[in-house]
C-alpha cells in the first residue's frame, strides 16, 4: 500500500511538473490588413505581419501548417503566408467580397466564399488558380465539407439558407432554409450533423447529413456567430456578438450549459491542442480573450494588432479570424 502511495504521489508530481503544450495562435486583423501571430503557451505576441490584401478575415493553416490562407474580403483573394518565414509568398484572385476559405479534406483544393458575388471559388493549391466557381444563395459566408468529401455545404447569410453542392459536379442538390444570417458552419466529427449559426435568428441550425434536411433548432441568444466543436463532438462553443458572451452547448441533449462573458463583440473561436483553452477574437475590444474550458471562465485577454504610437492616429485592428495550429 505504502508503494502504491509513493507511486501516485510521484505521478501526480510528474503531471504537475509537465510543461503546457506548445501551440502558435494566428489572428487575422482586417482593419490594419495584418496577421498577429501568438505564442499559445506564453500568451505573448510574437509578432504583426502586414500582408498586401486589403480585410483579411478568416483563415485557415494546410495541413502541414506550414502555409496559412486568409480568405481576404477587400482583396477579393487569398493570401498564402509562409509561418515559418512570417510573410506573405502568393496572392491568388478568387471572387469579390472572399470572406470564407475552407480546405477539401483531399486537401488538394481551397473553397472560398465570396460574399459579394454570390459565388464559390475552388482553388487549385498546386496550381494556385481558380478552377471553378460555382454560383450559391447570396451573401455566402463558409463552406463546410461532408466527411467523405463529396458534398459541400455553403451558408448563405443574405438569403438565409444553406446550399448543399455536389463537389464532382459544381451542381446545387439542396437548398435548406436554415435561418436570417445564416454563418458558423461545422461538421460534427462523426460526420452526421452540419451545425450552422444563424445571427438574425439567433439559433444554431442543425442538419442531418444523411438526409440533408434540417433536423433540430438550439435558441441561444442575439447573433449567434462563430462555432467550434470539440475533438469528441460532446460540445459546441459559439460566439453571441450582441450579448458579448460564449455559449456552451451539450451536443448530446442539445441544450446550452453555460454562458461565459467576454469582451464586446465576439466573433470567431478555435480550440488550443489539448482543449483546455478556448480562444475567441474581441473586434471591438481590438483582442482576442482566452476563455478556461474547465471552469468555464475568462482568464486572459491579449490585444492584437499594430502596438499603437501616442500622438500618431492608426486604423483600429478590427479581429476577426483565428486559427490555432495544432
């Protein structure tokens, strides 16, 4: 017994002496057209970018995170930013008002959502051209894929529904009414559920994949934004920009568990590597908050952007992004 004691007490020293996991934190800024990059562990900012695109807005890292892509609203393009060397190494045209960039699972490909056309894009990555557009509802927002990778789901803020594309073919298969700013869209790790925010509604919609139909409505508060989902799929995290809080959600009996205030305006959230932090950009505060998932509170906030210089005025950072490597 008194071995078995010594043994625990060693192991619970061992956890505790265990250093938190490293992981690098990506804002995009779109007021000053700049990317803050964040050590996740240390909470201090490395470094501001500018990039030559004009509203970089959501972003996402490939695979190997060696490239970020930032889907750029002024720019009507996306930038591809090399994180090792911290700079801007291509720019590809993709369609006015490019407000969403999504990888195809192959990885193979970029799909952006372009919000002032009405379009999608698909981005070749190894050529780095547009192949496709494919005309959706309007105002689209994001993509989100099927986990097979043959149907894309488009949320289509100004007609307030979401599209379900054929990947091989362009072609629209299903046109689901899901709510007024209709945003936040994410697969469910099983695959079987689309969920998607709808601001104007102030809901999440959910879809079943099999079917393609809306199955479900989870009324949470005034514009409901961005969404994440946990690694296991036993929760949600979405953003509540008028009320400047972050729901939590049990997926299982779809309600919300817990409401945690953050600074105004939240938008978009990720997840850090081990899932104890929740990370979510403040565009009025010109911060992003990192939220204790375990005890579901705030405990840091860290302003992006440009450090500003008295006497010298300069654009506000404007957060919108994030992506956290993983």
């Amino acid at each position: 017994m008194r071995t078995l004691r010594i043994g625990l007490v060693a192991l619970s020293i061992l956890l505790a002496a265990t250093p938190a996991l490293a992981y690098t934190v990506y804002i995009t800024n779109q007021g000053e057209d700049t990317i803050t990059i964040i050590d996740g562990q240390s909470k201090k900012v490395l470094d501001t970018v500018k990039i030559s695109q004009g509203r970089p807005h959501n972003a996402i890292l490939s695979p190997d995170g060696k490239y970020l892509y930032t889907a750029n609203v002024g720019g009507g393009s996306v930038s591809i930013f090399d994180t090792a060397a911290k700079k801007e190494v291509a720019v590809i045209p993709t369609g006015k008002g490019c407000h969403g960039v999504t990888l195809s699972p192959d990885g193979k490909s970029l799909w952006t959502a372009n919000v002032q056309e009405d379009t999608v894009s698909v981005v070749d990555l190894g050529m780095r051209i547009v192949t496709k557009t494919i005309k959706v509802g309007s105002k689209p927002m994001l993509v989100a894929f099927s986990k097979d990778g043959k149907k894309a789901y488009v949320s289509n803020g100004g007609s307030g529904d979401v599209y379900v594309i054929n990947v091989a073919t362009g072609e629209t298969t299903k046109k689901l009414f899901a709510g007024k700013d209709a945003m936040g869209t994410t697969l469910t790790p099983d695959g079987k559920e689309v969920w998607v925010t709808e601001g104007g509604d102030s809901i999440v919609s959910i879809i079943n994949t099999a079917e393609d139909k809306v199955t479900g409505e989870i009324k949470i508060g005034a514009d409901t934004h961005g969404i994440v989902l946990t690694k296991d799929g036993k929760k949600a995290y979405v953003s509540v920009r008028k009320e400047d809080f972050v729901a939590v959600i049990d997926t299982a009996t779809r309600k919300v568990v817990a409401k945690i205030p953050v600074s105004k305006l939240p938008d978009i959230l990720d997840l850090s590597p081990d899932e104890k932090e929740l990370w979510v950009t403040s565009r009025e505060a010109h911060a992003v908050d990192v939220i204790d998932t375990v005890k579901n509170q705030k405990v840091s906030t860290i302003k992006v952007g440009f450090p500003e210089v008295p006497g010298i005025v300069s654009p506000k950072p404007d957060p919108h992004g994030i992506v956290i490597a993983k």
